[in-house]
C-alpha cells in the first residue's frame, strides 16, 4: 500500500473576494483523504505565505497549495523552486494569471479535485533582477499601472481598469536599450510603451499579453508595444482581450532565454502584477523546468465554447457553496439562539 502524501494548504485571507472560510469547508469535503494528509494555515502579514512554504520543503511535505491571488501564488511558488514539492492552486484572486493559463479551475471544488487526479509537472519560470515571476514582468505602461493599482487601495479586475483608462492614453514612452540573448546574441534598441517578458501567456482575467508564450519551452516571449494613438488604443484592447494582440502592426514579439533592458533613469517594474522601482538595467531569465506544479498538461488560450463553458459551472457551483454556508450559518444561529433561550429559563 502507498502511504499517504501530505498537502498544505495556505490560506490569504485578504486577497480575491471569495470567501475562504467556504473553500476551507470544501477541501475537508472533498479531498481525497485515502490519498492525502493535510493541514489549513492561514497567512498573517506579507511573505508568510513564503515562510510556511519554505517551512513545508524543509519537512519533505509533497504538496504546498496557494488559496489566494497572484501576489499569494508568488510567494508559495518562490519558496518551491528547485524542489521536490509542488505547487497547487485553488485560485480565488482578482487575475488569477497562471492559474487562468494552466487551466487550473477557478471553481474551488473543480480545483480540489484536479488536486486529488493530477499529477505534478514541471514547468518553466523566469527571475527578473534576482526576483523570480510565474507569469509575467515588464517595465513601462504595465509596470507603471501596476504601481497606480497597488497605490489606489482597490482590488479586482474594475479597478485595474479604471487605472488603465487613467493612464493608458497620456503615458510617455521611454527608450530602452535590448541586449537579446539566445544562441546568437543581439543588440536593438526601441521607443516603447512597454515591454514585457512573459513565461505564460496572460496577466490574468484572460488578459493576453502573449498568446504564445509556454511555460515548457525554456523560452520568454517579450512583447514590446509600440507607442501608439488614442484610436489604435481601442483595438489593441480588444486584441489584448481574445488572444490576437501580436497581429496589431505596433507590437513587436520575440522569444529568448535573456534579455537585459537599460533605459534612462530608475523607475518601476513589476514581476506577476506586484510592482517595485529598480534601476536602469533589468536582467531576465528564464530558468527551464524549475517547478512542480499540480496540472493536468493542459495551458495557453481556451476556446470560447470552453470558456463559456467552465463560467457557467463556475457559477452553479458557486451557488451550491453559498448555499450550504447560508445552511450551515442559520443553523449556527438557531443553535446559538436556542441555548440563549434555553439560559433565559
């Protein structure tokens, strides 16, 4: 008989808007419990979730699975790297980039149970100046966004937006100086609105900022925006939104396994959404095959019937988990007001 293998599950209580008391209440439901052993710890300031992760490689734990968003998944994911534990998600955050781009349900109940048949795989991920990304990083627009974003206090995918409507169209491109490694070095340089490396394909919320791009490949697809006018900036939007923005004539894409940015002056970047200032020069890498993740091989851009699809089983069984919350807090209630009156005797 196979022993048991042992899961943690990390819990950010502050990100997404899901309820995570209603997950928690899921996992023990539907974890395969012949299958696995675990244990729930909640997160309680930022970089705990990287501690406990760290903590888990350490004791040999087999599976470490970030409840939370893109900031929770890269804290987990960071502390992974080069290790035998792998990576699960349940997805519960406003972008959700790699889970969206690995195909994980955002359901949690569909999560879990990918949790109980699939898999670990190895997968790529990048580092930009010595922080590691999953999904994304970039300098200009995005980075700049992000920042307003992170700034703002607000979350979820309206916000963002709001930000983008903000800035978007009033933002000064900058000049940035190429250093393209592969098997044969280049140099190039560019005015750009932003550029961006990407080791999955999208942001998050099915923004895709390159359709192209794999996390098996030991590639980057850097995807360098041009700048642009007030009545390309619509189209581009909808390219950005169904996977076809490396059609528009002010994009530019390359795959590479480095690349080392300089421009001017100091200013922001962001790594998987979460931004920070750094200097002239930004080093990226990809470093191939570096993580375990629970998958089930699928990744890249769903069709529009799947899409539909998996929305509408998101949202019945969304439903389903409220309802038995509602159930479970009236009865909570009944028995509470019950002993009250029970007391009053």
């Amino acid at each position: 008989m196979h022993s048991k293998k042992n899961i943690v599950f990390i819990v950010n209580p502050i990100s997404g808007t899901s309820s995570k008391r209603t997950i928690v209440n899921q996992i023990d439901k539907y974890i395969d419990n012949q299958l696995f052993d675990f244990k729930v710890v909640d997160t309680e300031y930022q970089g705990h979730a990287r501690e406990i992760a760290q903590d888990a490689v350490e004791k040999g734990v087999d599976i470490v699975c970030a409840i939370g968003g893109d900031g929770t998944v890269n804290e987990v994911a960071s502390a992974l790297v080069h290790s035998n534990t792998a990576l699960a998600i349940i997805p519960c955050g406003s972008g959700n980039g790699l889970a969206r781009h690995l195909r994980i349900p955002r359901d949690a109940i569909r999560a879990i149970k990918l949790i109980n048949k699939a898999e670990p795989k190895l997968i790529d991920y990048g580092v930009m100046n010595d922080h590691p990304f999953f999904c994304t990083c970039g300098v200009g627009l995005d980075a700049f966004i992000s920042q307003k974003f992170a700034e703002c206090g607000k979350r979820g995918f309206l916000a963002y937006i709001e930000q983008v409507l903000k800035y978007a169209l009033n933002y000064n491109p900058e000049f940035y100086e190429l250093d393209v490694i592969n098997e044969q070095s280049s140099h190039v340089s560019y005015k750009a609105a932003l550029i961006a490396c990407a080791n999955a394909s999208q942001y998050g919320n099915n923004v895709y900022i390159a359709p192209g791009a794999s996390v098996l490949d030991g590639l980057m697809d850097v995807i360098i925006v041009e700048p642009y006018k007030m009545l390309d900036a619509t189209q581009m939007g909808i390219q950005i939104m169904n996977g076809t923005l490396h059609k528009n004539s002010h994009v530019k894409r390359f795959k590479c396994k480095s690349l080392k940015i300089k421009r001017k002056e100091h200013g922001p970047v962001h790594f998987d959404g979460d931004p920070m200032t750094t200097g002239e020069v930004i080093e990226v890498s990809i470093v191939n095959k570096g993580l375990y993740v629970v998958y089930d091989g699928k990744e890249g851009i769903r069709n529009f019937g799947e899409s539909i699809q998996n929305t509408v089983k998101m949202y019945y069984n969304n439903l389903y988990m409220k309802s038995g919350q509602l159930i479970e807090d009236g009865s909570n209630r009944g028995r509470k007001l019950l002993g009250i009156s029970k007391s009053e005797k």
